[in-house]
C-alpha cells in the first residue's frame, strides 16, 4: 500500500483546515441534518416514477424501450446508491459499511449514470438513422432493436467501469477512499469516469440532436415544395421525431444540470484547484449542493415524460385508473366475502339455537 496514493472520497463532518495564513474550521452538521431527509423524500418521488415508467412502457408496444432502459437505471441508483449516501451523512460518517459496500457504491453509481445517457445517445442514434433512411431501415426503430441496444448498452457500460471496482477501498473507520498507483492511474480513473462515462456522451449528444433536426426541417421543406401527399409514413416519422428531440433535449438537459457541477468539482481537484480533503466553506456547499443536484436526477425524468409527451401522460393515467379501478374492485370482493362469512356464521348460531331448542 505504500506506492498508492488515496484520495479522501467521503465528505468530512467536522475538520479544521490550515490554508496558508486562514485556518477555519469546516462544520457541515446542517447538510447532514438537511440531506438526509431530502434524499428521502426525493428517492420516494423516484421510486414510484420510476415504476410506473417500467409498466407503462412494458404495456405501450410503441414506446421505445430505451426508456426503459433509463428508468431502470435511475431505479437502481435509488435503490442501491442513495440509501448508502443517506445513511452516511445521518450518521455524520460514523456508520462503517466496509470495503465491499464502498466498492458497489461507485460501481452503480457511475454505471447507472453511464446507462441513462448512453440510452439517451443510442435514441438518438436510431431516430437519425430512421429519418435519413425510413423505408430501408425501418427495422432500426423496432422494439427487438431497441432491447439488444439496451442489452449491449449495460454489457458495455458494466465492462469498462470495472476499473473503478479496483481503484476504491473502504478504510479502516468505514470511510471509502480512491486508492491509485501514482498519477497516471489517477487521470486513467478521471477519464473513465467522467471522460467516457460523462463529457463524451454529454458532447455527441447535441451534436447528434441537431443532426435530426436539420433533417427534419430539410425534409418537410422539400415535401412542401414538391406537395407530396402519398408518404404518411415518412411525415409521421418526421412529426414523431421532432417530439422526441424535445423530450429528449430536456432529460439531457437537466441530466448534465445534475451531473456537471460533480464532474466539474472532480475535474478541478484532478487539476489541483480544489483541495477535496480540506475544501474552504464554499467549495463544500458547492460539493453538497453538487451531491443532492446528482441524486436529485433520478427522480426527474418521469415528472418530464408527464411534461412533455401527451402518450407518456395518457398511459401514466391510464396505469393509475387500473390500479385505482383493480383496488376498488378488491375492496368491494374483500367486502362480499366478509359480509357472506358474517351471513353464514349468523345462519349456523340460529341452526345450533333450534338444535338446542
């Protein structure tokens, strides 16, 4: 252990830093008062979205499952993640979890976030290949295309984050540190983590939605030009595609709102402008800030579905009147059944009392 260098990737409760000629000391007992209950209502919020974005695109045939794919992810950051984090700041960093729960926190934490916008590129992907060829291609947009891109999706994202299962190490207190054979290592790990799991896909991604839309206006302007009337399917994919860009445009939008401060933050302490074992008051409420901003992310996209696309909203509605409908109708058998006990128990007392008469 003495040729790696470890690297601090738990936020300290209480420390005092000596910076130069400032020395002060860092009392973070409100975040870890505040945090954990906002994570729990956030994680209630996601849980229940989350679900029913999994029933309904399993029930709507016409939903791309890739969506599926992102609500599964966020699921299992919430599930796994988040109720590790919470527990840690609850218990003002004292609880010990061990070397294994360090090591599948950031596992799962950096691959459910490499699974959610590799599904939002591979959507995009498939919808540009459906609109530059829409009769040659039309097998791209099927479901059997989008479940084998899901599939190759995690097998991909699970392989080349293996990596971060090496480099972290709980400690002896409980803690969870970053533990790499010198610099190289290091910038390998930042380059894993937010190279290729975060900026590369954060980049192609516009890139790709601007594509589709200059294929779509250039194609709706030379229908109008030529006044085709004889292709429906071509001006449907084209309608269907420009609300996609925009659902998708929000979910990516907010995904590298929530996401970026915390690449940000590790970008700038590879860089060596942000001390992460002893940051000032305000790189901290940033870094807090930062932390709550990243879990927040999974449980946004469903209330953006709901937003944005009237076909998501009519399923969500019509997976709550089926539930609603399907209690009702158990509460009502629940009641007949209690009430024909109730007939029978009273039948049998009158029988035995003209027995016994």
């Amino acid at each position: 252990m003495s040729d790696f260098e470890c690297y601090n990737m738990n936020a300290n409760v209480t420390t005092t830093c000596d910076h130069g000629n400032l020395t002060f000391t860092l009392d973070t007992s409100l975040f870890n008062s505040v945090l954990p209950v906002v994570l729990c209502l956030v994680s209630v919020i996601g849980i229940i979205g989350n679900v029913l974005v999994i029933i309904v695109v399993k029930r709507n045939m016409y939903i791309n499952c890739l969506f599926l794919n992102l609500a599964v992810a966020d699921l299992l950051f919430i599930l796994i993640c988040v109720p590790i984090q919470v527990s840690i700041y609850a218990s003002e960093g004292t609880i010990q979890f061990g070397d294994s729960v360090c090591k599948v926190s950031f596992y799962f934490s950096y691959v459910t976030m490499g699974v959610s916008i590799y599904s939002l590129v591979s959507i995009c992907v498939l919808r540009y290949i459906g609109i530059t060829r829409p009769l040659q291609c039309r097998g791209v947009l099927s479901r059997r295309s989008a479940i084998w891109t899901s599939g190759a999706i995690w097998a991909v994202i699970c392989s080349i984050n293996i990596p971060i299962i090496i480099f972290h190490r709980g400690t002896e207190g409980g803690g969870c540190n970053l533990c790499v054979n010198g610099q190289t290592e290091y910038y390998v790990y930042i380059g894993l983590v937010s190279g290729c799991d975060f900026f590369l896909p954060a980049t192609v991604l516009p890139v790709i939605s601007v594509l589709i839309i200059r294929e779509v206006r250039r194609d709706m302007t030379e229908m109008e030009r030529t006044q085709l009337e004889s292709a429906p399917y071509v001006r449907a994919a084209k309608s269907s595609s420009t609300r996609l860009i925009v659902l998708i445009a929000l979910v990516a939008f907010f995904f590298v709102l929530c996401w970026g401060p915390a690449h940000l933050m590790l970008l700038l302490e590879a860089s060596g402008v942000v001390i992460a074992d002893c940051p000032s008051p305000a790189v901290k409420t940033v870094m807090f800030v930062a932390l709550l901003l990243l879990h927040t992310n999974s449980s946004i996209n469903p209330l953006l579905y709901n937003f944005v696309s009237a076909e998501f909203r009519k399923s969500f509605l019509a997976v709550l009147k089926s539930h609603c409908s399907s209690e009702r109708k158990r509460r009502r058998e629940s009641i007949n059944i209690e009430m024909s006990h109730q007939i029978r128990h009273r039948a049998s007392r009158r029988i035995s009392q003209r027995v016994i008469l």
